[in-house]
C-alpha cells in the first residue's frame, strides 16, 4: 500500500525504533486470523456452545505475521525484521508489540466498549 501512514516508535530504553504501520488492511488481518486459525475448525453443538482448541505454536505464528505485516522497519532496517524483534529483550518487543496493537486495534471493538460506557470518553487519569 503506497500511501499508508505509519508511525516511529522508540522503545522506553532509547536503543530502538520501529517504523509502524497504523491500520492492516483486510488481507493482512486476514494473513494474521489464518496464521491462528488456519487449520482449526469450529464445532457447535446443539446447545450453541462453540468449542474450539488452538495450538500454542499457532498463536507464536500469528504473532509472527503481526510483525511481518505491521512492523515496517526495526532500528532503520527493513531486513529479517521478525527475526530481530524476536532477538530483542522481551520488555523492549512488549513495549513495539503493544503500540502496534494500539494503533492497529479493531475499530468494532472500540466503538462496543463506547457502547458500553454510555458512549462517553474515558476520563481516567
């Protein structure tokens, strides 16, 4: 996508950056939901419970295309970005991880807990 906004963001530490997308469009989101659900499938019951079981290794892959698709450039570097988050200390990938589910987050999702609030802006300080 040629003309899509992104944003740097510097780990609290000062030692990296990363050049974040701000959306994922409809096939990367598919990418990431394919990459945990793939190979699964649903089963409902007559009660309409839904039961369904994800393997912990799928869910390191969604976190795997996350990265690959929302995370444009780690350090001023385009190259084996996924490998070199994963290569970071842990708190400092937390930090990139959660400003990346922030920006990217489900629009739905937002607006049902506005919903849910009574539509007024959280004012906690």
């Amino acid at each position: 996508m040629a003309n899509r906004e992104t944003v740097k963001f510097k780990t609290k530490s000062g030692q990296h950056t990363a050049e974040l997308v701000t959306f994922f469009t409809r096939r990367e989101r598919r990418g990431i939901k394919n990459a945990l659900f793939g190979d699964k499938e649903i089963a409902v019951d007559g009660k309409n419970d839904v039961k369904a079981s994800v393997n912990m290794a799928a869910t390191d892959q969604a976190e795997d295309e996350t990265i690959r698709v929302g995370v444009l450039s780690l350090d001023e570097s385009t190259d084996n970005v996924v490998e070199r988050f994963l290569e970071l200390p842990d708190d400092e990938a937390d930090e990139i991880k959660s400003k990346l589910d922030e920006l990217t987050g489900d629009k739905d999702e937002k607006a049902a807990k506005e919903k849910k609030d009574g539509g007024l802006p959280n004012t906690n300080a």
